[in-house]
C-alpha cells in the first residue's frame, strides 16, 4: 500500500470520526491520555530513558514511584509530559513554529546535571555532530556554522506550505505530508547537541495536531523500521516514500485509538 492510500485511509476516518459529533469530554481525556503515555514513554525510551511504561504513568500523575532510577531520567519525563500536554490542548489551525519555539520547547524538555551541558540547552549547536546510522555508518548532520540558516529556510518552508493549504493551492501538500518531510529535514539538520530525536517528534506531532489529526508514537517494536528507513533517506539518497508509508500507518494507528474509544473499546492505558 502506498503512503498516499494510507493517507487516504486517515482522512476516510477521520471523515467518519467526525460524523459521530462532538466526543464527550471524559472519553476524550482518557484518549488523550492513552497517547500522552504512549508518546512520553515511547519517544524517551527511544533516547535510552530507563523508566519503563508504568513508572512513566507514575510521573504523569505526579506520584513518583520508581526503582533505582536517574533523576534525569524521571525529570526529563516529567518535563516532556509538560511540553506535549500543552501541545495536545492546542485547536484546529493553531500551528506556530518559529526558531525561537524550537528552542524554548528544547529548554522544556532537556536536564542537564552537569553546569557546562546547561549551557547548552535551547541554543543552536556550537559544534559539529553525527551519529553511527542503522548500518553502522558515519552520517554527519549539517555544519554548526549553518544551523542557523538552515533552520531558518525549513521555517520559511514551513510556513510557505501552510499558506498553500490555506488558499487551497492546488500545489498544496497535505498537512501529513508536511509533517513528515518537515521531520527528516529537521533531523539531517541535527540542530541542538542533544534531544534532536524528542523534538523531531513533538515538532512534526504539533503540525499534526494543528491539522487536527493525533499524535504519533513508535513502539521498541518499530523503531529498528524508523531507523533503517531514515537511514536510506540520509544516507543512501532513497526517496522518502517509504519512510512517510510507514509513519502513516503510525497515526491511523492513532486515529483508530480514537475510533475504538467512540465504539466503546477499551484504550489498554497500562
């Protein structure tokens, strides 16, 4: 199946989610606090956060039990449970992303013990960075020296497309789409010395959101796919339209939460 029919397949369901009319304010806490778990727990793991699902539940709810943990590690979901609550309360059409919201919503999430990383936070990297790809390879991420820039023409990408979708150009991408090549840009571009990964996510899931569609979340399970196919993108010049079938089928997973809640399912929050 092609990225476009999954999408097809979003917007089928979200068509029939909204015929259903307004959902109850209870049933839509407990969705939004399915994905809440999912996301802070999922896209921290994935960093090499330690706390497992239930002591990320224990911090959410603000009574902290947890076994021999770093405090880095309860902190630093306490602080992401902070920056997507107030994301997922946004409205239809309230997308704002500016170089100064990426980096305050990096001050938000990052904690750095040591007093020299501190400095750190929230500013564009001083020096260069790579990583080891899924193929054991070195990929470096754009020079320090052009982060700025760089960042500053993903904006202005950003924002050019949203005023496409909102005169309806004919041109215009759709609003998943955005979100997705928005999050492959942001991370060759690699712009912070750490927490790229966290505010990749929450970035593209705030494009999401302000189209009014959910969050995504990737499972241990399908990380290694996350990775193997961002990897071809970066490193081997591959076209990303495997990436985007895959995170697609991320948010009609999403979106199904949602239509099973409606349907009287249950949300497995444990």
């Amino acid at each position: 199946m092609s990225y476009l029919e999954k999408i097809r397949q979003i917007d089928n369901l979200q068509a029939a989610i909204q015929a259903h009319g307004p959902i109850p304010q209870e049933l839509l806490k407990k969705i939004n606090y399915k994905l809440r778990l999912e996301w802070n727990y999922t896209s921290n793991s994935m960093e090499g956060n330690s706390l497992t699902k239930r002591e990320t539940r224990t911090v959410m709810v603000g009574v902290i039990n947890v076994q021999d943990k770093p405090i880095k590690d309860v902190i630093e979901i306490r602080n992401h449970d902070k920056v997507i609550s107030t994301i997922m309360k946004m409205g239809k059409g309230e997308l704002n992303v500016s170089e100064s919201r990426i980096r305050e919503i990096h001050k938000g999430i990052m904690y750095e013990e040591d007093p020299e990383k501190q400095k750190f936070i929230g500013q564009w990297k001083s020096t260069d960075n790579y990583m080891l790809n899924f193929e054991g390879e070195r990929y470096d991420f754009v020079p320090h020296t052009e982060v700025s820039e760089r960042m500053h023409q993903l904006i202005n990408w950003l924002n050019a497309e949203k005023e496409r979708l909102e005169r309806s150009k004919r041109d215009a991408i759709h609003p998943i789409v955005m979100a997705l090549k928005f999050h492959i840009d942001y991370l060759t571009i690699h712009p912070f010395y750490d927490g790229n990964g966290r505010t990749a996510r929450i970035l593209s899931n705030l494009i999401l959101i302000s189209y009014g569609f959910p969050p995504f979340y990737i499972n241990d399970h399908e990380k290694q796919n996350y990775y193997r196919y961002l990897t071809d993108i970066q490193s081997n010049g591959g076209e990303p339209d495997l990436f985007y079938e895959f995170m697609a089928g991320l948010i009609l997973r999403s979106l199904q939460i949602t239509s099973d809640a409606i349907d009287g399912k249950e949300t497995g929050d444990d």
